[in-house]
C-alpha cells in the first residue's frame, strides 16, 4: 500500500527543509500528493490565555506574515500549489488533524527534535500530533546541525 495524500506540517524555521526534502522523496517515489500546513497560534496562549488587551490587529499581522513565509517556503517546491498550502489559526495538533481529515490525508509527517531529559516533560509537537492522529504519522529526525 502506498500513500495517497501527504500532509506536511511546517513550522516555518530553517528546519523545514529536511522534512520537506523527506517528504518529497517520499512523495516522489510513491506518487503521492503533498500539502503543508502551518498553524498560527493564538497569542493569547504564549501569556497564558488571559491577556486584558484585545490582540487582534497584532494576530492578523502575525497571521499576514506567516502567509508571506508559507509562499516564500513553497516557492522552493513546485509541486506545492497555491490550494495545496494551508495557513490556519488554533492549537497545532488539533488544526493538524482536522486538516488532514478534511483533505483525506493518509500521512501526516513532522519534525521531531528527539528530545530527552527535562524536555522530554515539557512535550513536543511531533508527540502531541501523534495522539489520536486520523492516519499514519512519521516523525522526521532533526539533528542539531541539520
Ligand atoms: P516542536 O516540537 O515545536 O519543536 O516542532 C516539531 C515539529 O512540529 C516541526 O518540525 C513541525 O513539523 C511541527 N510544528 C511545530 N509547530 C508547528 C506549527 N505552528 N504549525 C505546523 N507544524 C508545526
């Protein structure tokens, strides 16, 4: 069995590419279609979910820019087209699942740091998108100087 519809989850830093570069490999060599997703985090999450201010002209700015990067990213792989680039606002594993049923992917692939020690406790992304995800997940090795 091979897969259909790969979904790439990008974070949008310089790490992007060896997971991008994995999953054209990967899609190449299966014929597969390949989409990425980046998700926009509430702001209001990195204070803690109570900020006594009203955030969304700096989220729309955040959100525009994030948009600006995401076409820049894809630009470098022209097999990601314009409806195959996926820019939405939540909490990244449930917006990552969500898109992934919607578009009927069956492979989600992400970064994973390997983390260890302390943290291993704080949790990462690649671990989070794994629980309860809709369909197969890798979970692309990032070294440090990758
Ligand atoms: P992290 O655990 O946050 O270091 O991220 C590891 C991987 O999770 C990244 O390489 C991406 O594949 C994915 N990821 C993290 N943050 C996001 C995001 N905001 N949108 C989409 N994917 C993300």
């Amino acid at each position: 069995m091979s897969y259909q519809h790969i979904m790439v989850a990008v974070d949008l830093t310089e790490e992007c590419d060896p997971v991008m570069k994995r999953a054209v490999a990967l899609a190449d060599g299966t014929h597969a279609k390949l989409s990425v997703v980046h998700v926009v985090e509430p702001m209001a999450m990195a204070f803690g979910g109570d900020v006594p201010m009203d955030l969304s002209m700096l989220q729309q700015q955040q959100f525009d820019q994030a948009r600006e990067r995401l076409d820049a990213f894809s630009t470098k792989y022209p097999q990601l087209l314009a409806e195959q680039r996926h820019l939405t606002y939540g909490q990244p594993r449930q917006e990552i699942h969500k898109l992934a049923e919607e578009q009927g992917c069956d492979l989600i692939i992400v970064g994973s740091h390997g983390r260890h020690g302390l943290a291993l406790l704080l949790g990462s992304t690649a671990n989070d998108v794994l629980h309860g995800a809709p369909c197969d997940v890798l979970a692309v090795r990032l070294k440090k100087d990758s």
